[in-house]
C-alpha cells in the first residue's frame, strides 16, 4: 500500500490499514507500506500502534524493489529444489 499521498490519518484509519495487513497475513500474503510521510508516522506512533511486524519501505519504487529482490530469491530457491535448471 503506498500511503505517499496521504498527508494525515486518524484512529479509524490506521485501524483499518493494519486489519487489511492481517488480513493478508491470514491468505498467505505479505503486506507493504510504502511512503509513510512523517506526519502520518507521528501520528502512528502517538497512537500507540505497533508496525514492527509490517514491511516498510520509504517510497514506492523502493517497495517494489524490494518485492523483485524476494520474489528472484523464491525463484532461486526452487530451482535449487529441482536440481538446477532443466536442459
């Protein structure tokens, strides 16, 4: 989820945001915020919400980024499942 263009959040809000990274959670899925301005980081913080269980990552094309380095990394990995690439 890129948050670069969201400028404030309240309660109700970042509520939802980490039930929808649950949520994935619970489908085998992994959310990704991006770009969290430092207002909105504040307003996290002083609500007491704990995010050290969410990936983030300071804007979005650092978290897709970081989504192509993981998903080579399974792709290496099953390869090295099979015995190295067939030919």
């Amino acid at each position: 989820m890129d948050l670069t263009g969201v400028d404030t959040v309240d309660t109700a809000t970042a509520a939802h945001l980490l039930g929808l990274i649950s949520a994935l959670r619970l489908l085998g899925a992994e959310g990704i915020i991006t770009g969290i301005r430092p207002t909105v980081a504040q307003t996290v913080v002083s609500l007491g919400l704990d995010l050290s269980r969410v990936t983030t990552c300071a804007n979005l094309r650092e978290g897709l980024r970081l989504c192509i380095r993981r998903m080579h990394a399974q792709d290496s990995g099953r390869e090295r499942g099979r015995g190295g690439l067939a030919g």
